[in-house]
C-alpha cells in the first residue's frame, strides 16, 4: 500500500480550467476526504487518480510509480461509485471477482478472495444473488466488497452514501470507518457532507471552485479555520457571522454593542471585517437586549434557538435541551472572545 | 356523477372505450380477421381463381386434401437421420435447452418454448418419402428448406451487423450522426429500388464487386445466377436493407446501459473488446431477443429480393415461400392450394410470435 502525491494538478475541458493546479500529499494507510460544495471540483480531482478522467498537466503519483498517463486499471486503485455500478447481470460473487478475472488470476484464487470479502463485509448469504434483488445498503456492501477482492493500493469513494435513507447513512458510514481500521489501506473519499467529512476523515481536504482552501485534521479545520468559507464549510449547524468594520483603531461589530475583546492584529482603518462564531459557543442572556428570538427548535438533548439582530443579520445558537425559552422573547448574547474569529470580508481570510 | 342541465348522455367508461376502439376494431375485422378466415376457408376448397371469378359455383370443398397435396405424399415414413443439417440442429437446441434450465440460465417457460421450437426442428425434417413414394407437391418442402436457409443466413447477418455498427456508431461525434443516419437511410427504400441497387452491384460486367473482384486479379462471379451465389446474394441485399431498424433499437440499447457500468469496467481491466463482451453484449440480451424475432418474423415473409433479383433461380435455389404462394395463386391460378401454404406460412409466423411474447414476458430472476 502507498500513498498519493498529486503535484500542480491541472484539469481543462477545452477552455475551461476545472482544476487549478493542486498539491496534495495523502500519506499512506491515511484516510482523506475531498469535501466541498456541488461543482467545487472535488470529484474530477478524484477521477483523475482514478484514471477515469485525463489530467491535462502535472502529476499524480501512487506510492512511488508516477501513474499519471497510466490506464485506470494500471493505477492499483479500486472506486466505490455513487451509484455503485454493479453489473446486473451477475451475482453478487462474480461482480466482486470481476476483476480478478479480467486481470487473468485463476479461478481459486478469485473465489478465496471472494470468500473473505463476503466474510469481512457480512455478505455471505448474498452471493448467489443478483444486484437487482438486494436493498441499497446491501449494494453499497457489495460494491464495497468489490474494491476490498481487488486488493487495491488506494480505495476511492465516490459519494457512496448519497444514495441510502438516513439512517442507513449512519450504519454504513461507522462500516466504513471500521473497515478503514480493519484494512487500514489508503483511501480517497468525496462527499458534501461535512458531517460525514469530520466523523471518517483522518485528514479533510475542503475544495471551492477548483482550489485547496485548507487541508488538515478534522478538528483542526473546526478550531483553527483559515478563512470564512471552511469556517462557515466545517461545523453542523454552521458558524454565525456578523458584519463589521476597523475604525479608528478599534473593532466595531454592528449587531453588538460591546466590542468583543478579540486577540487579533487588526487591519487598516476602513476594512471591512466579519465576526464568526460557532453556534456551540454562543450563550443566551434572557435578560439581555439587541436580539429577538424568533424560533426555538427542542430536539430534546439540545434545542436550537434562531435569532436575528438589530442590522436584521441571523444567527443560530445551540442551547441546553431543558432551556426555558420561548419564542418571541427579546434576548441578548454572550460569548468567549478567544472561541471567536475574525475574517476580512474582502479576501475572506482568517485574521489573526 | 353530476347531473347536467338538458339531455345529455353519459357514457361509462367501458361504453366511451368501445366507441373509441369501434373504429380500429371495424377496419381490423373488415381488413385482417375477415381475410384470414376466408383464407382459412379457401384452404379448404378447390379453388380455381379464373373458374370461380366467372362462376362462384365453381369451387368444391375438399376438407384437408389441399394440406395433404402440398405437404404430404405417398409412402412416407420418419428417420432420425433424413435430414441431418436440421434434425441436429433441433436436437442440439434441445439439448442445449434443457441444459439452460438445469443450470438456472434460463426460466421454466424459455426453456419449454425454446425446447419445443428445436423438438419440432428435430422431428419434422425427418419425414420423407419411402421405398417408391414420392412428395404429391416436389417443390413445397425445397421451398421451405430455402426460406428457413434464408432466415437462417439473413437474421444472424442482420443483428451482428446492425449490433456492431451500433456500438460503433454509439457517441456524440458529428461523424457518428452522420453515418447512423447513411446506415438508416437504406431502410425507407422499396424493395424494387434496393433490389435494382444490388442487381448492378452485383452485376458481372459492370458491378462494383465484379471491378473489386477483377482489381485483384480474380475472374467475375456470376453472382445472381451461379447455384452457390445466388441465396447469397440476396441475403447480402436483404442484411443491407434491413439494418437500420435493428440498428437503431441496438442504439437504444447501448444507450441504457449506465456509463458508469463502463467505468467500472475500466478500473476492473474490461476495455475495449472486453467491455463489448462482458458489459454491452450480456446488457443488450433483451434487446438482441426483439431484434431476433422481429427479423425472423419479417424475413419469413420474403418475397421481393427473390422475385426482382433471381426470379427464384437458378434451379429453384431462391425460390422461397411466398414467392411460391404466389405464383401457384396467380400464375397456377390453384387460389385453395396456395391458401393452404399460406395458412402454413402463418402457423409458423404465429409461433414465433408466441415465442417473442413468452421471451418477452418473463423476467429476469
């Protein structure tokens, strides 16, 4: 097993640049997620490992071999596709041993691997079956089982849950996370599901429009955001952000009426800056004033209160499940400075 | 149901659908029913044309004799080794049926249909003649023999060809498009029009194969008048006219089977070749079944590319079934004779309809 480097990675349909040369290094037996918006170019960065679309410059390496102009199926990887792309017309065994078989390995060996496959993903009594009479969750097993019979260097997972109801989502993503421990190979995953993206990822890799916005751990991306948009990306109910600008020295927030004591360096006067700050971290004041609370969801263990401020700006704060509040009250807020961030609204980085 | 102010009639939904229907259904029973029973009825009569066109009286009814004249004849007995070429065959798809079933690769009601078709195969060719008998009618089961040879040549001709100018032809390019298109085109000619095209290409002295064939140095063949050609050769015309159908519900077919099937196949090392034959051709089963009985039905019916190419020659070796219906009707003048022929021609027509409809119907497991 090995890793994957991708160097200055370029991918063009005729005039339009998709992919705007990415560096990345997924070190070997780790497990990465491509996470991003719709369109953000996170599965054509996936294909192009897998060989399934051309790179049009720059270079992609599996371990030490450079695979760039190889043929997918010289690349030592093996994709669980969205729409698991299992051939229908045969069993479950000879969709896993497909491979196998199209590589010339004999018969024994194809129906050993099969074997412990079926074992490892529980789906033995299926075998004999065909794709069209197994449930969702079954096809994602054997799909997955698939790529597991092929002994792949890299593993690639193409959306794989968005397909299943949610609480299937919910097993198969824990199954996932335990086979990554169990084989531990190196494995590429794509999803816009950040909450998918924290639970699994050993290393999260948020994309926009065909760039890198940040890379690292799952926690990292949450504590120590480089810029607005994987601020606002990384995080369930996602972070609040209020508008404000640096005048005379000083930081002013609109929505506030105390300046929160930040332990930043401020920009010029005149830059317009916005404040975020994660729902999780943010405290009701029923005594309080400047907010309006206008909805407050009770999921039982944690409600949900939405707020909106004075400048008419919305926010979201995760209260205590017993809370006492209503809709319709006038609240304030409160928070800790050093669990806030400040972002330049021109460029959208992160100030420090 | 509201009631509305002043007379209206209120049709229910059975009374609105047979007056709907009542159109097609008339033109259906005057054009298609009535004509099938009185043929059915002719086959049973000695029927001269001319005679009973200047006297309705004079025709006779004969029962089944018809049937027997042109079938059947004297002293006729049943070998398994009569007719080996299709005793074989039939013997050999039974076989293979019944080896299908028991290995799960085809349903109950397949397996029977198609059992049955290669049981009849084996057990009617073996009829013939015995010491000193001969067939009342010398010319009816050579015909036959022609038309299942022609249907048996043109079919296969006809599905990989339109299957595999498909999958070439499957893609956004403009070259494609172009092409299916020229591909299609030779279906909306009549026959009198394609069959003119291949009588020149196919002529000795003048036609395009004769120029290709003498370009590399071999002499002319007389293709539609040499024994060993002429079958051929209106096979050739008949593959080309009737591509196009075939091709496009292939296209259809290609066009169904899920890209991502073939990315898969890419990682998995099934490219090229390979993908044709694990990905597209086991896809495509259902859609090579219709194409097969489309054609089987279509070609049974041929009539025009023997009667403008060959004249059923040389030596009878084109004649085929309709052709011969044809001709005993409106040449021999012998309507009751040809009727029964005709009823034949449907018998097997009719089965192999029922075949597309039971192939059709089952469903995969």
């Amino acid at each position: 097993m090995s890793g994957v480097t991708l160097s200055n990675v370029i991918k063009k349909y005729g005039e339009t640049q998709v992919i705007h040369g990415i560096d990345l290094e997924i070190d070997n037996g780790e497990f990465c997620v491509f996470v991003g918006p719709s369109g953000c170019g996170k599965s054509t960065l996936m294909r192009m490992v897998a060989g399934l679309e051309e790179t049009t410059s720059g270079k992609i390496n599996i371990g030490p071999r450079d695979v760039t102009r190889r043929d997918p199926s010289q690349r030592g990887v093996a994709m669980v596709f969205q729409t698991y792309a299992l051939y229908p017309h045969m069993t479950v065994a000879e969709n896993m041993g497909f491979g196998l078989k199209m590589n010339g390995h004999p018969k024994s060996e194809i129906k050993e691997k099969v074997a412990e496959a079926a074992r490892i993903l529980k789906l033995e009594p299926l075998l004999d079956r065909k794709p069209k009479a197994l449930s969702g969750g079954q096809r994602q097993r054997v799909a997955i089982g698939r790529t597991i019979v092929r002994g792949p260097e890299v593993f690639l997972f193409d959306e794989p849950l968005s397909n299943l109801d949610a609480e299937l989502r919910v097993d198969m993503r824990v199954e996932i996370a335990s086979l990554h421990k169990q084989i531990g190979a190196t494995m590429i995953y794509v999803t816009h599901d950040q909450v998918e993206a924290m639970t699994l990822a050993d290393k999260i890799v948020v994309l926009r429009d065909g760039r890198i916005e940040q890379v690292g751990k799952p926690l990292e991306l949450y504590r120590d955001p480089d810029n607005r948009f994987v601020a606002g990306f990384i995080g369930s109910p996602a972070m609040n952000f209020l508008k404000g600008q640096v005048a005379q020295g000083a930081l002013k927030i609109d929505a506030l009426p105390e300046t929160p004591a930040l332990d930043v360096r401020l920009p010029a006067d005149g830059t317009k800056v916005e404040l975020g700050i994660r729902p999780e971290h943010l405290r009701i004041d029923p005594e309080g004033q400047g907010f309006r609370l206008d909805l407050i969801e009770k999921l039982g263990g944690i409600s949900y209160a939405y707020l909106h401020a004075g400048t008419g700006e919305r926010l979201i704060v995760a209260t205590d499940g017993e809370s006492e509040l209503t809709d319709d009250m006038d609240v304030g807020i409160s928070f800790d400075p050093a669990r806030a961030f400040l972002f330049d609204t021109g460029t959208g980085l992160r100030l420090r | 149901m509201p009631q509305h102010q002043g007379a209206r009639l209120v049709l229910s939904q059975g009374q609105a659908a047979a007056i709907l229907l009542l159109p097609f259904l008339t033109i259906y029973a005057v054009f298609l029913v009535y004509p099938f029973f009185k043929g059915v009825w002719i086959s049973l009569h000695d029927w001269n044309l001319m005679a009973v066109a200047f006297n309705p009286d004079a025709k006779a009814y004969v029962g089944l004799s018809n049937y027997e004249r042109v079938m059947w004849g004297s002293n006729i007995t049943w070998g398994a080794w009569a007719s080996p070429a299709f005793q074989f065959i039939g013997l050999a798809g039974a076989v293979a049926s019944a080896w299908l079933y028991r290995t799960g690769r085809a349903g109950k009601v397949t397996a029977l249909a198609m059992g049955g078709a290669a049981l009849l195969l084996f057990v009617l060719p073996g009829f013939h003649p015995g010491e000193g008998g001969r067939w009342y009618d010398r010319r009816f089961w050579p015909t036959v023999g022609n038309t299942i040879l022609f249907v048996g040549l043109a079919v296969p001709g006809v599905t990989i060809t339109a299957m595999l100018l498909a999958a070439a032809l499957d893609g956004e390019t403009r070259a494609k498009a172009v092409l299916r298109t020229l591909f299609f085109l030779s279906q909306v000619l009549s026959v009198t029009v394609v069959t003119l095209i291949w009588q020149i290409m196919f002529s000795p002295r003048q036609g395009l194969i004769a120029n290709l064939t003498q370009l590399f140095g071999g002499s002319p063949i007389v293709w539609l008048t040499a024994e060993g050609f002429a079958m051929a050769s209106i096979v050739i015309a008949t593959i080309w006219w009737s591509l196009g159908i075939a091709m496009i519900l292939f296209l259809a077919g290609i066009q169904d089977i899920s890209k991502d099937l073939y990315e898969a196949g890419a990682l998995d090392n099934a490219t090229g070749a390979k993908a044709f034959w694990y990905i597209t051709l086991p896809n495509l089963k259902r859609t090579i079944t219709l194409v097969v009985v489309l054609q089987i039905i279509l070609h049974f019916q041929v009539f025009g590319q023997s009667h403008l190419m060959t004249n059923g020659g040389p030596n009878d070796t084109t004649q085929v079934l309709v052709r011969y219906i044809y001709q005993t009707a409106f040449r021999d003048s012998e309507l009751g004779r040809a009727s029964a022929m005709a009823v034949f021609l449907f018998v097997i027509m009719g089965g192999f309809s029922i075949l597309q409809f039971v192939l059709g119907r089952e469903k995969d497991q």
